[in-house]
C-alpha cells in the first residue's frame, strides 16, 4: 500500500466547491475529469458533502444544500494545512485578517475555518485528522496549483509571510505579467522523504525556476474585470479537449491562453464556480 499523502502546516492541502445543486456538479466533473465520488455527510442533513476520488484517492470536495435552491453560485476554495488551528486563527487576526466561519469539526476528517485577508479574500484552514489533504496533485483530472490573484500583491504578500511563513519569489517578468512563486521552505525536501522520493532529480530535467519543489502556488495582480480571490487549477492531458468536454456539458470557456509552461484554458461551471485546465506543455 502506498504511503498517504502528508501535508506539512503552511501548505495548499485541500480545496472544494461550494454549490447549490451537487448531484449536477457531480455529473459535471465526474464527465469532465473521470471523477468518482463517496458521501461524506450522513443522510437526514440539510447540507451535503461528497469527496471526489480519481483512481480511488481523494482529489477534492463538493459542497452543498441537500436539495437545490435554484439559485447556482458555486465557488472553488482553497484550504491551508495548520498544526493549531486557534493558533492559525489568532496569527491571521492579528496580521489584520478576520474570521468569516469560526472552527467547525468535520466528522472525524478534521477541524475547518474560513478566514479573510485583510484584503477581503477569503482561505480556508484544515488541521487534518482522519482526511489529511489531496492525495492525487498535479496528474491529469487532479488539483494543480491554487493561485492567489491579489488586488495589491505587496500588501497580501506581507499577510501571508507573517501568517504562514510564506517565501515569495519574483522569477521575473512572463509577457507583460509579474510571476511571483509562492514556496513553503522545505515542502520539496518533505515529498522527497515520503511520497515523492524523485522529485528533485525530475525537476533539474525539465529546467524549472529553482525552489520549485518548495513552491505551493503563484501570487499574481487580479485583473480589472475580475475580484480578487484564490483560484484552482486542474492538471489536463489536453487542454483542447478539456475545454470542449466542459462546453458540451454545460460549462463555459471564458479564455484560452498560452505561455512557455502550459496552454490553459479558464473555465466556468454550471453551477458558476472558476477555475483553470492545465496542460503541461513547455516550449523548450
């Protein structure tokens, strides 16, 4: 059996989506990504909680009323591994952060709460029990990265180092956009003692900026036309197809793009939720 997937505090663990018809957002994503699911909530509640699998191993969560309101507003969030989450919780208050859903005990899976930056931008905390975060990243129809899209990135950037210990790195300049990594000091050394020995060497390969093994996710500006907010991305095999599957069930592609790493493609659910599909497609 292979050894589960840990999540050092201060690390991207886990992330969901909150909805209001989830058995369509099953449909959605099993079509979309080969997801299967299993029910996280006992029966009787008013509220719903599936966790998606890929191959058997837990990739993420689906959230919502037990019956649908007729009113879609769905939303991708992102959730940090903490130690102590009253600890987490009295750092994010007083780097100037708030709570905007106090500590709750997820079933013997673990203790949540959402809180906000002091930009407004809401994250979520996870001090792991029995679920201890994604145990499928970065393979196609599993979780990527969770970018940051900051309406004044110097001003976030300064929160989450004092909250988290976060290290931001400023790799220079991509077409006319900042690409600032976000590193946990230590994650790559953490997978390569327990469930990614071969990261380092694999990595050296394929010419990635250095520390990229620590890295957890990018910190960039939000655009003018968009609210700042953590966003998901997918790892895809093919971002054509991808997009095309999400059309044809209902989704909306809102922009294709290209850069030296990957082609992606933006991407709205039915019920309304953002996120991004990946493919990784480097020019060199």
């Amino acid at each position: 059996m292979s050894e589960s997937r840990t999540y050092p505090a201060g690390v991207t663990s886990w992330i969901d989506v909150t909805v209001d018809d989830v058995e369509a957002t099953k449909d959605f994503y099993g079509r979309l990504f080969g997801w299967t699911f299993t029910q996280a909530t006992p029966p009787g509640l008013p509220v719903r909680y599936v966790i998606a699998q890929l191959d058997g191993q837990d990739v993420a969560g689906i959230g919502g009323p037990a019956e649908p309101t007729g009113s879609p507003a769905g939303v991708w969030s992102t959730y940090v591994a903490v130690d102590d989450i009253d600890a987490a919780i009295a750092s994010v208050e007083a780097a100037g952060g708030r709570v905007v859903h106090p500590v709750e005990q997820a079933g013997e899976g673990g203790h949540n709460a959402t809180v906000a930056d002091p930009s407004g931008v809401e994250i979520s905390l996870w001090q792991a029990k029995r679920r201890l975060g994604a145990q499928v990243t970065n393979t196609p129809g599993a979780w990527n990265f969770s970018d940051l899209h900051a309406a004044d990135p110097v001003a976030s950037q300064a929160f989450y180092e004092q909250v988290f210990g976060w290290v931001f790195v400023d790799i220079g300049q991509e077409d006319t956009t900042s690409a600032t990594m976000i590193q946990v000091p230590g994650y790559g050394d953490h997978l390569a003692a327990t469930t990614d020995p071969g990261i380092h060497e694999r990595q050296s390969g394929v010419g990635v900026p250095p520390g990229f093994a620590d890295a957890i996710g990018w910190l960039t500006e939000a655009t003018a036309d968009e609210a700042p907010h953590w966003h998901v991305t997918f790892a895809v095999a093919d971002r054509d197809a991808t997009a095309a599957l999400a059309s044809e069930h209902g989704g909306t592609v809102l922009v294709t793009e290209e850069n030296e790493w990957a082609r992606t493609a933006t991407i709205r659910d039915p019920q309304g939720a953002t996120f991004t599909a990946s493919q990784f497609a480097p020019q060199a």
